[in-house]
C-alpha cells in the first residue's frame, strides 16, 4: 500500500490558514452528480458526491475545503465467451478548491471558475491502494434561491495522478446546494 | 394563381400593426441591453480581474499537466497459442510476446505503467493426487526440469488449487489474488517477451494449462500535445 499521509497534513493546514482569513460569506455545501471517465477503457459511467465549506478571502475569491467520493463505473469484457465484470475503482478525496469569480453574498445568477488540489484515496480491485495526487478545474454556475440558500451546477474535469505518469481523468458533472451562513444581502 | 398567394402573404405581412412592431423592437433592445451590461459587469473591476487570473491559471494548469490530458487507460487481451504443461518428464512453456498484439504495439513506447493484470484459463491436474499450480517466467526456453524452474525462474502465480484428476477454471475477476512478484511480472510484459512455465508445486509437478489461456492487461500511455 503506497499512501503518503504528507499531503492530507498540507490540506489540513490550508483548510486552518484559509478559515482564519475569511473575509467573506462562509457557505456550506453538499452535491453530487455524473463521474465520466474519459478514455479510460477500464472504467464505466459513474457517479460522485461530496461536501464542502466555501470560506469567502476576497469579493472576487473563495477557497473550499472539500471531501468527496468519486466511483468509476464497471466495465465488461468478454473472455472465453463469457462476459466478466470488472470493477472500475472508486477514491476518496481530501482537498481544496480555489474559486474565482463572483463569490460575494447569495443573490442572482452568477458564474465562477474553481480549480481544486486533492488527495485521492484510490481502491480498485487487482491493485494495490494508492493515495495520489489529482487537480480539477472547470466553470460553474450559482443562483440564489433564497437568502441564505444557493443552488450550483458545475463541470470539472478531474484529473488523477497514475504512478509512473499520466492520469485517469473524468468529467464531474454535479449539482447541489450551499447554504451561507449568517445575515446576507448585498 | 400561385403568384396571386404570394402577394396576398406579402400584404399580410406588411398590415402587421405599428405598436406590435415596436414592441418586439423594444424587446430586443432590452435583452440586449441586458446582455450587454451582465458581460461588463462580469468582466470589469475585481471580478473580471479574477476571471482573468482564473483563465490564466486554468491555462498555466493545462500546460502544465500535458501527460495527463494526453493519457489514456487501455486494456488488451493476449491469448495464448499453444498449451503449457509438466506431464511425463515432459517441460511445455510458452511464449509471450505482446508485439503481436497491436494495440500494444501501436504504444508500447508511450507506456507509463502497467496498471492492473488478470488472467484467466483453465488448469488440469491428471495426477491422483490433490496439487497446487505455480506459474513461472523466464526469458530462458530451455528450462528442462521442474526444479531448472524453481531455480532460475520467476515465480509469478501461486496457490491455484486443483483437485486429483479434476480440472478448475481461474476466472479473471479472482485472478489477482494469487500474484506473486508483480513488479517482475509487469517489468516483463513492458519489455514485451518472455516464456510462461506452468508446474505443480510438488512432485511429480505434473499439471497441465490448455492453450487459449487469456492475460489481460490493463497500461496507461501518454503523448505530451504541443500547443
């Protein structure tokens, strides 16, 4: 088992020096959704869900810690005439998000970038657990509907470090609520 | 007649009211306006000071993990052609070589890793006895004996139990649980080529595997793009 307990130790620290400097809405968040993987012949469709803290730093950035699990659907492959089912894996993941864009107060429609730094706890059967490095970034939509309530839709692509090189990589496609805490308005 | 239609369609397009025109003109114009105002809010002041970094790390991220966007996770099955037994005194091994497939040969020089290995065949035990297999690699052909293997071969499969006189199927999914030397394994099949021997454990190491015996591997590959 090759797991580097160096990471998550870096993530915790992040995730302390980042809610010391909030200077924004602090939110908290829960959703899921689709994981596709893309061009991985050993993993299906699946699906991803996750919970977060949005630490607002800036009118215009927030950081988020974040756990999530990630399963990759199975695949099929047909041996000997007969079909088998192999697993696809699945991974826990540790990290942090950097949000840039509107990240004021709930309210209206708005649109902003996050790029992510986790730690993935992989598992597949027929290999040996691995805790690997992964980034994610894409763009994602939030509208408010209420006053302390957000609902959010984003798209990311997520890409997990293989040893030796490479990634396996899957499009995230999720949705899910964040709920502000304290008095807003803007 | 058909030009008489026309024209009626052109006078009833031309009696559209006034009022009705200039609303939807009016519309149009606030939509836009809307638009307009929406995009220079999002790309003025911090915001769009912020969607500028933001592009500019998501660029910076891109170019810098060019391997990864670049990787791909293939699988290929290699059957193999000929039987491999220890009957009668008798060494049968059989040769590996995954440039015949071309999956792998298409990629083999953009290999990063062998990610996951299972097989699957059926082993037969002809002897009366209860016996365990053990699978063997070597890039030496010539082994003779059961003990040539033990001795100068790689173990790579242990455990697979056989019944006297009876016969089991390795199915692909439980397959990994009887790997032994893996690295070796993979290091092997990244080089491409080696001799598969197949014994009992213990005397007379008697154990037969019928051809068609199916390896699956499971390798990421990765080109670096240029932009």
């Amino acid at each position: 088992m090759r797991y580097r307990p160096i990471l998550p130790a870096i993530l915790c620290l992040l995730i302390g020096l980042s809610a010391a400097a909030a200077a924004g809405p602090i939110g908290i968040g829960v959703g899921g959704g689709l994981n596709l993987p893309i061009a991985q012949d050993d993993a299906g469709s699946g699906f991803l869900y996750g919970a977060r803290l949005r630490i607002g730093v800036a009118s215009f950035a927030a950081v988020e810690p974040c756990l999530s699990y990630l399963r990759q659907g199975d695949s099929e492959v047909e041996l000997h005439g007969q079909p088998v089912v192999l697993d696809g894996g699945q991974s826990t993941a540790l990290g942090l998000n950097l949000i840039l864009g509107s990240v004021g107060p709930p309210g209206g429609m708005r649109v902003y970038g996050v790029i992510g730094l986790a730690s993935h706890a992989m598992k597949q059967e027929g290999t040996d657990d691995q805790s690997r490095l992964a980034i994610s970034l894409g763009p994602a939509l939030e509208a408010g509907v209420g006053p302390n309530l957000a609902l959010g839709l984003e798209a990311r692509l997520h890409m997990i470090s293989l040893d030796g090189g490479g990634a396996r990589k899957n499009i995230g496609l999720s949705g899910g609520l964040i709920y502000y805490l304290g008095r807003q308005g803007r | 007649m058909r030009g008489a239609t026309m024209q009626s369609t052109r006078r009833e397009r031309g009696t559209i009211p006034a009022e009705k025109r200039f609303a939807f003109r009016e519309s149009l114009y606030k939509m836009m306006s809307v638009r307009r105002s929406v995009l220079s809010k999002m790309m003025s002041g911090p915001k769009g000071a912020a969607g500028f970094v933001a592009g500019l790390l998501i660029l910076a991220v891109l170019g810098g993990c060019t391997s990864w966007l670049g990787s791909t996770t293939m699988r290929i099955t290699y059957y193999l052609e000929s039987s491999l037994y220890h009957l009668e005194n008798e060494i049968e091994s059989a040769e590996v070589d995954l440039q015949d497939n071309e999956d792998w040969q298409d990629h083999r020089d953009d290999v990063t890793g062998i990610n996951r290995i299972l097989f699957a065949f059926w082993v037969i035990n002809p002897t009366t006895s209860d016996a365990t297999a053990q699978f063997y690699i070597s890039t030496d052909e010539d082994l003779a004996t059961a003990q040539q293997i033990q001795d100068h071969a790689t173990l790579v499969l242990d455990g697979i139990s056989v019944p006297a006189q009876d016969s089991v199927y390795i199915n692909a999914r439980d397959s990994y649980q009887y790997f032994r030397n893996v690295d070796e394994l993979t290091d092997r099949l990244i080089e491409g080529q080696f001799h598969l021997y197949c014994i009992s454990s213990s005397a007379p190491f008697e154990i037969e595997v019928p051809d068609s015996a199916a390896f699956m591997i499971e390798f990421t590959f990765a080109v670096d793009w240029e932009f």
